[in-house]
C-alpha cells in the first residue's frame, strides 16, 4: 500500500478499542525480564515496537535487529549491559542514524561492556553483559527521557543501587515518573530524593501480574477528529483510566481549548463537541512531545494561530518532525515557522495549497495519524506510506473504516 485516499463520512458515532500503551508495554517487558518473570505482562499492544521488544527477549539471538523502534534500542541498550552474553543490537537505516553515544557513555561510565560496531556514537552496538559495580551518574535533564528511564530500570540490578543526578531542566518529566510507576509495581524502591535526583535501591524485582491500559497518545488522534469534524461527534474510547501514569493523558485538559469536552465513566472516556475554542493556542509540550504533531494539525485546520515551545526532541525521532511538519502543512496551504531549534509557530500565514496533497510519513506512524484527521477538513486526502502505523496503532485506519471513513488505495 503506497498511498491512500481518505474521504470522511458526514457524522461520527462510534466506539474504539484502542492499542494498550506502547511506553508502558516496553518498560513492563524490559523489567518482567529483570523479574525473571515467566509469564507475560497482559493486554500486550499488537504494535511493532513491544513486537520486536517480545521477540528480542524471548529469543535473544546473537544479533537483535529492532527495526524502527527506538524505545526498543534504548532500552535494550542497557537491559544488555547488565545481561549475560554478547549480542549486536542493530536497526533500520534511520536507527542506525540515532544518536545514542549519551546513554553508551552513561553506561560505560557504570563498567559497561559495549563497542560502536560501525560509526562512533550510532548503532549498531556490541553489547557484552556483565556485573555493574558502579552506582552514580549525572546527566543533563535535557537529554531524552528514554535515556534516563534505560539507566533506571536496571537500577535495582546494580550492585550498590544507582544514584542519578540530572543538571538543568528535565524534559518529559512524566515519562520518567511513568517508569518509576513501572518499577515500583513490580516490587522496586525508586525514588526522586530532590527535584533533580533519583536514586534506585539494590532491591530486585519480583515477578507480578501485570495489566496493560490503552494509549492516551493513540486516544489524541479520536480527539483531534471530533474537534475537526464539520457536524456533531461522540467517540467513546475504553479502557483509558482515569488515573493514567501516562503523560499524554494531558490532552484531554488540552483539548478543552479545541472545542471538545471528556466524559468520563469508570476506565472509559467520550468525547464530544463543546463549538468553542481558544482564538489562540500556547503551550509548552516539553512534556508531552509525541502530542505536537496532533494540536500543529488540528490548530491549523481550526484557524487557531499557535506557538509551541519544548519541542527540541522531535529533531531525533522517527524523522526530523519539526521539518517534516512544516514540509506537509505548506502543502495544505499552512505557512509554518522554526525558531530557536524548539518552537513552531503558525501565525495565520497563508500559501496556495497543493491541488491534490498527497501527505509524506518520513517513516513516522505519528505524521500519518496526525494528518488523517485533516481530510474532515478537505473532500479528501491522500497519505503516502501509510503502513507505517503499525508501529504504534496497527488498526488506526482499520478503526476510521468504523468510523464511517472512506479509504482507497490508490
């Protein structure tokens, strides 16, 4: 499937089963392994990141290749290092792109065993596992939090424990909290002691029965279609709790601003229109960067002018999605600006849009998502490569056909 066209349906009433957390699957694998768990934590996604993730710890070949998925590459950097065995651990053209000498270093700095098999700072890695006797690191909290949540989850395998200082501002706080959530339900002490340090104690893991929620950053797409559709719409999505450790659960609050109102009852929530919305978004997504790429979207298409901030991560993710997005929304018509390496702005520029815009993925699962809403705002829209989905939501455009939405390959 090359590219679609996507044709939106008059009105939407529906209910959607949504793909269980991604980043609570792949932090609930890496420490049920540290467990020594014999059974699997429940409600396992269907995505291509926990599937590599599965496959890579039940088989453990000698080279372990996890594609795309960059969660995976981070954090079976470290659950390697502490693992006995040597393996390679390698991925895609773009993974092998990814910078990761910060995490290798921090590593190496605790005794670690891993060598740069081809360009210096990038995979593929060789990963030799071994006893880590050392306990204290200090980073900057403005590297990914990927990084910090790798280190911490083989905290309690350390001998002496680990002792993490993070200098300056801390990005994607919540994704951090989210990991020590994932720890401490399976039996961790993981703690921050001050706003800027955590320390993990030599305490093992223990092997517990385990639950996976559905994905607030999948739920962002169904609220950025209720608050683009031209005519009323309730989508209901279970399984959400309501006291979700996610950080993207923040976009319930954000959506406010957009015109659509959260229901809530017991783990499920629906979404319906409010007709009001702000004349102008801001907002700091420092913590909730995978949300960017939605509210760039649905703003646009709403005619809100916007400037978001924190968004320094989104240069290393699947693409460059701070380019990529300005490339796509100037192809509907939206002139888009970069300033100081973290914040796009939209001012209400307008350009002549594409006659028939066909939307580029750049291998990202969120460009594709993000941009499918907007085809309520157009007769239709194409996507191009829109398989790669099933790296975080293998059903989404199966779930639009449910949702009344039209959609040819072309």
């Amino acid at each position: 499937m090359k590219c679609i066209e996507i044709t939106p349906p008059a009105d939407i009433q529906t209910c959607i089963q949504l793909p269980s957390s991604k980043s609570i699957c792949n932090r609930a694998l890496i420490i049920n392994a540290l467990a020594g768990s014999t059974c699997r934590p429940e409600n396992l996604s269907d995505c291509d990141d926990t599937r590599v993730m599965i496959e890579a710890l039940t088989h453990m070949p000698e080279t372990i290749d996890i594609m795309a998925a960059g969660t995976a590459m981070r954090f079976l950097t470290a659950y390697l290092s502490v693992t006995p065995g040597t393996h390679v651990l390698t991925g895609t053209e773009r993974m092998r792109q990814r910078p990761i000498k910060i995490l290798v270093d921090a590593l190496r700095s605790l005794g670690a065993q891993i060598e740069y098999t081809e360009n210096e700072g990038y995979p593929p890695l060789k990963i030799t596992g071994k006893a880590l006797e050392r306990h204290s690191l200090c980073l900057p909290g403005n590297v990914s939090s990927q990084y910090i949540s790798a280190l911490l989850m083989i905290g309690p395998m350390l001998a002496h424990g680990l002792n993490l200082e993070l200098e300056g501002e801390i990005i994607s706080r919540p994704y951090i909290n989210l990991t020590l959530k994932v720890m401490k339900d399976f039996g961790a002490k993981a703690e921050w002691t001050s706003d800027h340090t955590l320390q993990v104690a030599p305490q093992p893991y223990h092997p517990v029965p385990y639950y996976v929620e559905s994905d607030w950053s999948a739920a962002s797409y169904w609220y950025e279609i209720v608050a683009l559709s031209k005519h009323e719409a309730v989508v209901t999505l279970p399984g959400l709790f309501a006291q979700s450790p996610q950080g993207d659960a923040k976009v319930a609050e954000l959506f406010e601003q957009l015109g659509v109102c959260t229901q809530r009852e017991g783990n499920s929530v629906t979404l319906k229109q409010t007709h009001t919305h702000t004349d102008r978004m801001e907002y700091n997504f420092v913590n909730q960067p995978d949300l960017a790429q939605t509210f760039v979207v649905t703003c646009a298409m709403l005619g809100i002018p916007f400037r978001f901030s924190g968004l320094q991560s989104l240069k290393i993710k699947e693409t460059d999605r701070m380019a990529a997005l300005i490339a796509e929304m100037r192809k509907l018509g939206y002139v888009l600006e970069e300033s100081e390496g973290s914040v796009l702005s939209w001012n209400g520029t307008r350009c002549a849009p594409d006659e028939s815009p066909a939307i580029d993925t750049y291998e990202d699962h969120r460009m594709a998502m993000a941009f499918a809403p907007a085809a309520l705002c157009n007769s239709a829209l194409r996507i191009r490569n829109p398989h790669v989905v099933s790296k975080s939501y293998p059903r989404f455009w199966e779930d639009l056909l449910t949702a009344g939405f039209r959609i040819t390959q072309l």
